[in-house]
C-alpha cells in the first residue's frame, strides 16, 4: 500500500511540476501530462524490476539446492 500512495503522489507532484514550472517557462500546457506518464512509467518499470529481484531472491541457487538434498 505504501508503494501505491508514493506511486500516486511522485505523478501528482511531477505532472504539477511539469504544468507550473515547465509549462509556463516553455509555454507548452501540455508538459504536465508528459511529466506525469514519465513518472508512471518510472514506476511501472521499478515494480517489475523489485518482483524479479524478489523472485531471484527467493529460489535457491543450483549449489545450495544440491547441498540441501
């Protein structure tokens, strides 16, 4: 749950930073979306990135499955 909440407030936080600060230096109103996707897709790609590590964590290697048996 904790993840969900810092996923949702790091979009909010980019998307507004990429509407107020961006946006108006550049002039382009749009910046904000682009901040906010940029931000999701960071996360998306970490959560997929932190489960496969849990994964490998989580099975034993081939030497210490042999060692057990």
């Amino acid at each position: 749950m904790r993840e969900l909440v810092f996923a949702f407030l790091s979009t909010l936080i980019c998307g507004f930073f990429g509407t107020v600060v961006i946006g108006g230096w550049l002039n382009w109103p749009d910046a904000g979306a682009v901040f906010a996707i940029a931000a999701m897709g960071c996360n998306i790609i970490y959560a997929l990135k932190y489960e496969q590590l849990e994964e490998q964590s989580q099975q034993p290697d081939g030497e210490d499955a042999a060692k057990k048996e």
